[in-house]
C-alpha cells in the first residue's frame, strides 16, 4: 500500500492499479478486523469473568461486532474479486511481467498428474489401501474407536 499503477492510463495500467486496490484493501481490513475482533472479545472477557453483569460490556461487544463485521466484508468482497476475478485471468501470452500478471500457479503440467492418477485407483478407497488403510473393511481399527468423555 499504496496501490501501484496508475488510476487513470491505459487499459493495463487500470486494471494494475484495479488488483493493487484490491490486495491493500485485503491487508488494512484484515488487520482491523483482527483489531476489532480482539477488542470484542476483550469486551466479552469483563462479562465473562466478572461476578456481576456488565451491561456496557455486553453494549461495547455488540457494537464491535458490528463494526467488525464490516470490516469481515469488506476483506471478503475484496478477496473475492481477487480470487474469481482477476486473479482467474490467463497469463500474457507474450511473457512480459506486468503488476497484473500475478496469475494462478496451477498449470496444464498439472493435471497431467491428475489424469495418471485416475488410471492408477479407481476410488479414494484405493488410493487409501495403498498406503495401508483399508477404510471398507469391517475390521478397520476406525471403526473401533470410541469418542472421547468430556
């Protein structure tokens, strides 16, 4: 932060400064909904430890909780666009390293990997007894174990 590029150039240099925005706006409203979130839950201390109730407590959290909500949106819809939008984008086909050019890291390499996989097992079942867990048998140690007593 600041964002990078320019607001008003080019079509790239746009969309540059488009995908720096959003990356600053999703660092400063995590770091306030982390900071507002820890004054809520500070809030939330006095009630809870205290012998009394302690109503301005019980206000100031659900105040906080508001506002950190806000601040909650404001990071996911910022992520968002990141994340299904612009960061969706193929690469440039000429190779030149733009700011926009921050792109997926998955490639057609990969799934290359996954195809040779699907011939190899038929199931995640199998994937599973390759590595020495049969999770279909009766006998499966899984199925033995019993939950914990609180």
């Amino acid at each position: 932060c600041p964002p990078k590029g320019r607001k008003h150039g080019s079509n790239e240099e746009r969309a540059a400064y488009a995908v720096s925005q959003a990356f600053c706006s999703v660092s400063v409203s995590g770091a306030l909904y982390g900071f507002l979130q820890a004054i809520y839950f500070i809030n939330f201390a006095f009630v809870h430890c205290a012998d009394e109730l302690n109503a301005r407590a019980i206000c100031g959290a659900g105040v906080d909780g508001l506002i950190s909500s806000t601040a909650a949106v404001a990071l996911a819809g910022s992520a968002t666009f990141l994340t299904c939008e612009e960061l969706q984008k193929p690469a440039p086909e000429d190779g030149k390293a733009d700011s926009v050019a921050v792109r997926r890291r998955l490639s057609e390499d990969a799934e290359s990997g996954i195809e040779e996989l699907k011939r190899q097992f038929s199931s995640p079942g199998d994937v599973w007894r390759s590595m020495g867990f049969d999770l279909d048998a009766p006998s499966a140690e899984l199925r033995d174990v019993q939950p914990r007593q609180l």
